[in-house]
C-alpha cells in the first residue's frame, strides 16, 4: 500500500521549500511504496518507438538538401556528438532531482520561470507534432485507397474512405486509450508493433535498393554551400529528438541509475542510426535528386510498397501516445502554476484532470488535424522550440549543477570546469539552431513557400 500523502507529513520529511510540483510529490510517494518499473532492454524499444516518426520517411531528402551521402552522414555524426551527452545530462540531473518529467527537472535546477518556459515550449511543441502525426495517418491511408481501391475511391468516394472519416475513426479506436494510462512504460507493449514497422519498412528500402531500378536521378557528391548543409540541421533536430521522453522513461527502469540507463541509451541509439542512415543512404541512392519529402511517394505502388504504407501507419498510431503523455505532462505544469494549485489539490485531482487534458489534447488535435489544410509552416515555427529542449535546457541545467558544486565548496577541479563549458556549448548551438529554424520557416511563410503537402489526387501518377 501506498502512503497517505497530505501537507503535514511531506512536509516533515522534505521541508516547506522543496514542495514545487506534482512530481515532487510523486516521486515522494513512489518512494516510499513498493518500486516497480521496466527493464532496460524493454525501455530502450520504447524510446526509439517514441522517437522515431516522420523523420524516417524525410531523411532520404535530407541527405540531398545536405549535398549528398558524405556531406548527410557527416552532418548526422557531428549532431550525435552533441546529441548522446544532452540525453546524459538529463538523467544525471533527473537522478540528483528523483524528477519524473523534463519541465520538473528543469524546475528542479533552474527554478519556477525556467520550468514555466520549458512546459509552454514542450506543450507547444508536442501539440503541433501530434496534429502532424494524424495528419500522417491520413496521408498514408489516402495514398493506400488511391492504390489500391483507385476506382471506389476516384469516382464513387464512399465516406468511410474520406481523409475525416478515416483519421476520426482509426484515431479514437487505436490513439485515444492509449493515451490515459498515468506512466509512461504502459505503452512498452504497443512499442514492438511500432518496431516491427520500422524493421519492415528499413527491409522494404533495403530490398528495393538491391533491385534493378531505372528511375535514379542525380546524385549529389558535395554540397553546393556551407549553408545548404547548415539549413538541414532542424531536419535532425527532428528526428532525433528522444529527450523529452527520456526523462520519464528513466524513472520508470527499475533498477534506476546511470549504468543501467547508460544501456537504454546505447541501444536506443545504434537503432536510431542504423535505421536512419540505411533508409536515407539507399534510399536517396535510388532516386538522387528525383527522391521525394515521403520516401514512401518515391516508390511504385507495388503490393509491398502498400504494406510498409500500412505499417507505418501502425507505427504512427503507436507513436502519438508517447508525445501525448509528454505533452500533457508539460500543460499539467503550467496550468497548475497559472492557477496556483496548492499541492494536495495537484494530487487529489490528478486523475480528473489526466482525464480531461487527454480528451481536450486529443480532440483538438484530431479537429484541427481534419480541417486545417496546411499547418506547415506552423509547425515548422513550433519546431524551432526543439532546439530548446534538446540542448538549451539540458545546457542550462549541466551549468546550473557544475555552478552550484563550485559554490557549495567543493574542490574545484578541471572536471567541473570542462562541463561548465561544455554545458554553454549546449547553450550556444541550441540558441543557433533555435535561430535557424525559426528564421527559416518565418522567411518561407513571407516569401509565400510553403512546405509541401502530403495531399494526393486521383490524378496521381507513378
């Protein structure tokens, strides 16, 4: 049995001041009943599942934009360089701070405005990704009825096929119960469908690419300039971006400590790379400069081809759940700082409150994801904040920790010293970055470029 958790006793046991957030006391609670969690094994397949999403279909093109395969997988090497420390740096924290999200993490470290910063970033950013998701599942079902039922579909146009019918209703029977459950490593289980979507599809590229072939375009040897190979830097950003659900998915290990963490991240990434740098280098091999936004469209419609079409959506369906959870999280946060929630309401009302940010997340995401036709460039501003999350915060937090050793007494060493520069190394790239891609989408919505739409016609062909 759990303890009885009310203002008195935690305040006995932690004092007035470290009462901040929700987490704080979960964790106090967790703490003092009998620790569950995964394996680390299990954990890794989840986050790779939560991580890997449309970036696998986009890669390919990346690679072109970047000035070939060379100048892609440099880019993507000096990017993990970066990439594997920041998720490190979270767990060390998160480790010090026994926090179970990323905005209270940062409360932890950095203070109240900090975490309030973070959360509306997180949510923001999290809500734009999943209306991008559905948008996806839509696509991708739009793509299959024009292959393989063209005529049902181009003349007659029954409902059940519509792009609205099809998100709503797949969307509320696989998407929506997945999203209530309170931790996040109840979604381990739908992970290996997602994984096994992802197997097939890298096999299907695979495959492909070891077939004879006729349509290959140009295939680029270097890129034209030093800003080509700088503007595909958000496209990683992207598809690498493991450190909101990082957090969460370590203080569900059970065993939790850096070691056993350490193999998470280890699998998670020889996955992530095996399975982007395989699908981007073939693919962008079999169709150079002819290579499209969805790796996918570049194919012939061949039964195999409208499998992997199927599978990704699957994956897509188990992926959602996993952003929902992280972005309602962060929305928790902020709204029970702008309503100054005492914390035994934080606690009382905590399922009522899952229940209906789930339902109001997922509805509007699903209404806008119908009926707004082109979100892009609103999502392209919004994922500019991921920049924030994946070195700007853990940056912060490294420096705030090394900052606050040196201050408490401790014998300073050059240990100490060379993580606080590199913590404001994190800082300086994710501030760049965060420029980058927020210039960049601002100047194609002036300029009246818009990201290209995944709308298919019966006027399609392959």
């Amino acid at each position: 049995m759990g303890i009885q958790v009310n203002n008195d006793n935690i305040e006995r046991l932690v004092g007035r001041e470290d009462l901040k957030s929700i987490t704080d006391y979960s964790s106090l609670k967790d703490s003092k009943s009998k620790h569950s969690g995964s394996g680390w094994l299990v954990l890794a397949f989840l986050m790779f599942n939560g991580t890997l999403g449309g970036g696998l279909l986009n890669l390919p093109i990346s690679y072109h934009r970047a000035g070939g395969v060379i100048s892609g997988i440099a880019v993507q090497s000096v990017f993990l360089v970066f990439l594997v420390p920041t998720v490190l740096v979270l767990c060390y924290c998160s480790d010090k701070s026994a926090s179970s999200t990323y905005q209270d993490l940062v409360l932890s470290i950095c203070g109240p405005k900090a975490q309030l910063a973070c959360a509306i970033c997180i949510s923001l950013s999290n809500f734009s990704t999943c209306i991008m998701f559905l948008a996806i599942i839509g696509d991708l079902w739009e793509l299959f009825f024009l292959n393989v039922a063209r005529d049902t579909y181009c003349t007659t146009n029954p409902f059940y096929m519509t792009r609205a019918f099809i998100i709503s209703v797949t969307s509320i029977a696989f998407i929506l119960p997945l999203c209530f459950p309170k931790r996040i490593d109840f979604l381990r289980y739908t992970s290996i469908l997602g994984v096994l979507g992802v197997i097939y599809m890298v096999g299907l590229v695979t495959f492909k690419y070891f077939q004879a072939h006729d349509n290959q375009g140009k295939i680029e040897t270097r890129p034209h300039s030093w800003i080509d190979v700088i503007l595909v830097v958000p496209d990683f950003c992207f598809a690498y971006q493991c450190h909101l659900n990082s957090v969460p998915i370590y203080s569900c290990l059970a065993k939790r400590n850096m070691r056993e963490f350490s193999k998470t991240v280890t699998l998670a990434m020889i996955l992530f790379v095996v399975t982007y740098t395989v699908t981007a280098v073939l693919g962008y091999l079999q169709f150079g400069d002819h290579v499209t936004n969805d790796i996918l469209l570049s194919f012939n419609p061949t039964t195999d081809v409208m499998v992997a079409v199927v599978f990704y959506s699957v994956k897509t369906y188990t992926t959602y759940p996993i952003l929902c959870f992280c972005g309602k999280a962060a929305f928790d946060t902020v709204w029970s700082m702008l309503w100054k929630m005492s914390p035994e309401e934080i606690l009382y009302r905590e399922k009522t409150r899952r229940v209906i940010t789930t339902l109001v997340w997922f509805t509007l995401t699903l209404i806008l994801s119908v009926f707004i036709p082109n979100i892009g460039v609103v999502i392209e501003i919004l994922g500019a904040f991921a920049a924030a999350y994946i070195f700007v915060f853990p940056g912060l937090c490294l420096l705030k920790t090394m900052q606050d050793r040196l201050e408490s007494g401790e014998k300073q060493n050059k240990k100490v010293h060379l993580l606080r520069v590199i913590a404001i190394v994190f800082i300086v790239v994710g501030v760049f970055i965060f420029g980058l891609t927020l210039s960049k989408a601002i100047m194609k919505d002036i300029k009246g470029v818009k990201p290209d739409s995944s709308i298919f016609t019966c006027s399609m062909v392959h």
